[in-house]
C-alpha cells in the first residue's frame, strides 16, 4: 500500500520573512513567484501539505489572494481544503481570511 | 441562673454567625467588583489599542497611496503595514477573549479593512499607481470609518 505523502514548508525560512504583493513583476517575493515556485510544485507531489505562515513580518491581501485565491480557482475549494494545512502560530486570525479568499476565488474559477 | 435571664451563648452564636457570614459576602462582593472592574479596564484597553492601531494603519495607508516614492521605500512601508495588520489581528484576539465575544465578531469588518488596503496596488511596484482606482481612499476610511465604530458597540 502506498503511503501518503505530507510535505511541511516554513514559509518565512524557506521563502521570505518579507512576502512581498501580487506578481513577479511588482517584486522580490511576490504572491504569484510563491504560487508558482513553492506551492504549486509541493500541491501536486504530495499528498497533503502543510504551510506554516509562522514568522514573517505579516502579509498583504494582495500576496494571499494570488497565491491561495489562485489555488482555489485551479483546484475548487473542497479538492484544497482535503490537501492544504495552514499554520500561523504568531496570527492565527489570518487562517479563516485565507480559507475565505481560497472559498471565494474557487466560486469565481 | 438568674430567673428571667436569657440562656447565655444562642444569641452571641447566632450573632457571630451573622458577622462571619455577612463578612464573607462583603469579601466576595468585592472580590467580584474589583474582577468585573478590571476586566471592565482590559475591555477598555483593548478597545482603545485596536482603535489607535486602525487610525495608525489608516494613516500609514493614505501615505502609501498618496506619496510617490521609490520602490524599495514603498515595500518597506508595505511590509511595516502588514506588520501592524498582523499586531490588530492579535489586539483583537484579546479582545475578543476578554469580552466573550464569538470568535469571528470582528472577521468581516476585519477582513474588509485589511482587503482595503493591502489588496492591490498594494506592495506593488510605483510603475503601477497609475492604474489606482481613484476611490481607494475613500474604501479605506469608510472600512476604518465601519470598524471603528463595531469597536464603540463593544459592551464594557
């Protein structure tokens, strides 16, 4: 029996302690750069992953609505909800945000 | 004993008794005031912090969107801002807990500050500005404007 994989990223050691706005092209560390380097390639090898927000300055709807909004749009809402853990020991309030932009742009895709 | 006396001891125990027990209440009525007043002044608190946090941001948003600057200063200023979202968030949290609100009291009028300012342009590039919907500010002090006022409903 194959056993499911789960991948664990400390966003603000491994990507930045600064996430920057929407695009690559509006900066270091952006929202879409995030998507497409980080949570794209680890969503579809593994199983299940698990983000941890924890320790970064703090981020912008901007940065969260192009990388998780978009992950719903692509995936739907309940496919991501099964796959992806959030963590944010130092703000845990922005979870429920991002759950809402990830229900949110899933509706619109 | 003294004929027409009374039998020594039942009246003194019964006042004893009442000392004892009227003492206690005064104890514990006042142990209550005293929790209902501080927690009354953590209410207050937390309150006035979450209110002068949403003028800072508000403040410090106007600026952003206002002041043209170089790109590395505009990302500093955008990070110091999700900084200072990031310290609401848990001021609110306190509050939250210790006016035994539900969780998700404040989550919309939250959520609609913080998409107000940090949606985009935000920590975009300078080069972008041009595109700034010109009623941003206005979304910006009316979501402040809102959520200012959810924190005056707060019961002390």
């Amino acid at each position: 029996m194959k056993q499911a994989t789960i991948k664990h990223y400390r966003l603000a050691e491994e990507f930045s302690s600064f996430p920057g706005g929407r695009l690559r092209k509006h900066g270091p560390y952006s929202g879409e750069e995030f998507r497409e380097d980080v949570l794209l390639p680890l969503y579809e090898s593994s199983d299940k992953i698990v983000i941890d927000l924890t320790g970064t300055v703090g981020y912008g709807a901007s940065f969260l609505d192009e990388a998780f909004g978009e992950l719903g749009k692509l995936f739907g809402f309940s496919e991501v909800h099964k796959k992806l853990e959030l963590r944010a020991d130092d703000d845990p309030d922005i979870i429920p945000m991002i759950w809402a932009k990830i229900k949110i742009a899933s509706e619109e895709g | 004993m003294v004929e027409g006396s009374q039998p020594c001891g039942g009246d003194g125990l019964l006042e004893l008794v009442f000392v004892l027990v009227s003492g206690l209440a005064g104890v514990l009525i006042g142990r209550f005031w005293q929790r209902k007043d501080q927690s009354s002044a953590q209410i207050m608190d937390g309150v006035q912090n979450a209110c002068a946090a949403i003028d800072d941001i508000t403040l410090d948003a106007i600026s952003y969107f206002t002041v043209v600057e170089q790109n590395d200063i505009k990302r500093s200023k955008s990070a110091l801002i999700n900084y200072k979202f990031k310290k609401l968030r848990n001021e609110l949290r306190i509050l939250v807990a210790s006016a035994k609100l539900d969780e998700q009291h404040f989550f919309h009028i939250n959520t609609r500050f913080f998409d107000s300012v940090t949606k985009s342009p935000f920590g975009d590039a300078l080069a972008d500005y041009g595109d700034l919907d010109g009623n941003r500010i206005d979304l910006i002090q009316s979501a402040a404007s809102d959520f200012l006022e959810a924190l005056r409903q707060v019961k002390r």
